[in-house]
C-alpha cells in the first residue's frame, strides 16, 4: 500500500506502452500463449498497485522526481517503472519481453 496508508498506488504508461502490451496480446492468442499472457499481464498490474516497492529491485533514483526507479524480471516480461517516494503514484518507463520466453519466441 501507498506510505500514507491504505491507498493502493496509481500506476500510469508511458507513451507507447499500452500500445505495445496490446499488440503483444494479440500475438499471444494467435500463438495460443493468450492465457499465459493475460495472467502475467494481471499479475503486473496488481503488484505495481499494491506493492511495487517490495515486487521490484531498485536500480537507481530519480532526485528531481522524488521517484525511485525499479526494475522486475518476470517470466513473461521485463518491467521498469518508478515510485514516488511521498505519493501513491507507479510510472511505468517500459516494458520489453523476457528474452527466451515464448511468447518472445513467437514473436521472434
């Protein structure tokens, strides 16, 4: 949860991300990896609005920002994002997908 309290975080994508995460998605069904692919997706999204601070390892910080940048390796995706150090607020910078994974694999 958020610092202040119970407040779950609010992850927001940079442009180009959604994008990408969808055209990934329709990949993942032709390939028939689709069930695999949404739970990962799901499983995303509810760490990085519950506990992105725990999920992730940090790799750097962003002192203008108050944010601290995070990194998370997963068996579908590699997923780098940041976190207000103050506020409930999840940036998500990029999201590529983990090299070997088949779902990389049929794309590649």
């Amino acid at each position: 949860m958020s610092p202040g309290g119970d407040e779950p975080f609010t992850p927001t994508y940079a442009a180009g991300v959604l994008e990408l995460l969808r055209g990934w998605g329709l990949v993942a069904g032709r390939v028939g990896l689709w069930d695999q692919y949404l739970a990962a997706l799901r499983e995303v999204e509810r760490q990085l609005r519950t506990r992105p601070r725990e999920w992730g390892d940090p790799t750097h910080n962003f002192h203008g920002l108050a944010m601290v940048g995070y990194q998370r390796y997963t068996p579908v995706f590699i997923v780098r994002y940041a976190v207000h150090q103050t506020h409930p607020l999840v940036f998500v910078r990029e999201v590529v997908l983990t090299p070997g994974s088949p779902l990389a694999e049929g794309i590649g």
